[in-house]
C-alpha cells in the first residue's frame, strides 16, 4: 500500500464525518430522513425533558435573530410544538448547520440506534486505519457539525462493531464553526498539541483553508457521493490507507 501522506511530525488525526468516514449517501440518505421522520414523535413524547427544552430554547433564539430578514420562515410564537416543527424541518431543508438542530438529531438518533434500527456506515478503510494510527501512537479526534452526541453514537453504532476506543475526542460546533479558524485553534488548545501536529482530514475545502490557517497540515478526501471539486487547492486522498 502506498501511503504517500507521511509526516513525522503529525501526533494526531483530527477527522471529519461526513464525506470523510461515512458516506454522505449514509447522512443523507439513512439519517436525516430518520430525524425526518421521527421528529414529531419524539418532540410530542420529550419536549418537557430538560435538554430538549434547552434545543428549543437555542432554536427559538435562532429563530427570532433570523425572523426579521427572512420572510421564508414559518409562524412560530414560541411556546407552540407545531411552530418548533415547521422550524426544524426548515432547518432541515436548507440543511443548516444549526447546534440547536444537530443537538436534536442527535436525540432522535439515539433512540434508532438504541432499537437497532440504525447502524453507521463506514467506508472500509476506516476501521483498520483507526487500528493502525492508534498502533503508531497517534491520537485520534473527530470535528463533524453532528453534534458529540450524534458523533459518539456513528462509532458506537458502526456495522464493524463498537469504535469509540479508538476515538480520543469528539467537538462539535460548540467548539466554533468548521469554517472559522479560531475553532481549530481552540482545538489543538483543547487537546494540548500545537496546531502544527494535528493533521485535519475533510471533504470541505473552506473547513481545510480555516485549518490551514489555524496551523495545522490538511487533506482533502474525496470520496463516491462527494460534492465534486474540479481543482483541488489541498492535497487529496481518496481512502485513509493512503496515510500512515
Ligand atoms: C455526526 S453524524 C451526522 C453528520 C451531520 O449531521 C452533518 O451535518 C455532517 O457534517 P460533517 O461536519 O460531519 O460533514
Ligand atoms: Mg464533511
């Protein structure tokens, strides 16, 4: 196997989900109709529990802060459960990347994963790459939009079994956005490495640039289902055997 990425000074491997370890197919095609679906069963059953009430609250802040611009919202007063429905399927729609909505995708998903409805799906070369990053003494960390939660449970949940002893880390969107570079900064800071030992992996290049700039080594992963990117500015993987 030719794993042309190699770089000594890399201690950890910072990783994207989507795009990255699942396929988009699997988030877009298995998850998102699931939190779809579910929705408003499971608002109906928790919306008194104390961390949903906590999304709700996140959500109708970012509701209010958006109304004034954009005549495309739904009515929502509030306190109605319809109102909060027809918000979070607009999130939906427009596949924003709001905490509030991965906060409750994430909840939704538990209870899939849980029955054993839902199982992750991951690309074949990520389980023996996380074997053998872990065997060479890297640390392993994940950075997705999907909230910890949500993270926890794809490596929990994966078809290959339970994952997360692989897995050093998680952070999300609490963090900072992917696209801003202070969040890969408090990264590193967090796990207590300079930037410049963390190698980011993801299928966005505006996540990579934010990274890059932040001081840590990047690469691209291109993957079946992703966004085509005709010039790629980074260097590209298509599979993790191809590094370390
Ligand atoms: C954590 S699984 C669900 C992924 C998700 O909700 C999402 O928006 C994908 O974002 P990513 O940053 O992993 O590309
Ligand atoms: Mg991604």
């Amino acid at each position: 196997m030719n794993r042309h990425f190699q770089d000594p000074g890399v201690q950890a491997i910072l990783l994207d989900i989507e795009g990255t370890v699942a396929p988009v197919e699997f988030v877009y095609g298995v998850l998102f109709p699931f939190a779809r679906e579910h929705l408003r069963s499971y608002l109906q059953d928790a919306a008194q529990a104390a961390a949903v009430r906590s999304d709700l609250q996140d959500l109708y802040q970012e509701y209010r802060a958006e109304q004034p611009q954009n005549p495309r919202l739904p009515d929502w007063s509030g306190d109605t459960l319809e109102g909060a429905i027809a918000y979070v399927e607009f999130l939906m729609d427009c596949d924003r990347k709001s905490p509030g909505l991965k906060s409750l995708q994430g909840k939704i998903w538990t209870q899939g994963y849980q029955a054993g409805t839902l199982q992750s799906q991951l690309f074949p070369d990520v389980v023996p790459a996380l074997f053998r990053w872990r065997e060479q003494g890297k640390q392993i960390f994940i950075f997705s939009s999907g909230s910890v939660q949500a993270q926890q449970l794809i490596f929990r949940y994966a078809e290959q079994g339970d994952l997360t002893a692989h897995i050093r880390g998680y952070f999300d969107t609490k963090t900072g956005p992917k696209k801003e570079a202070s969040s890969y900064r408090a990264i590193a800071a967090a796990i207590g490495n300079p930037p410049e030992t963390l190698l980011f992996i993801s299928d966005v290049e505006a996540e990579l640039e934010a990274a890059q700039a932040a001081g840590l080594k990047v690469l691209l992963s291109v993957r079946p289902g992703n966004e085509p990117i005709l010039n790629p500015t980074f260097r590209t993987l298509t599979s993790l055997d191809q590094v370390f």
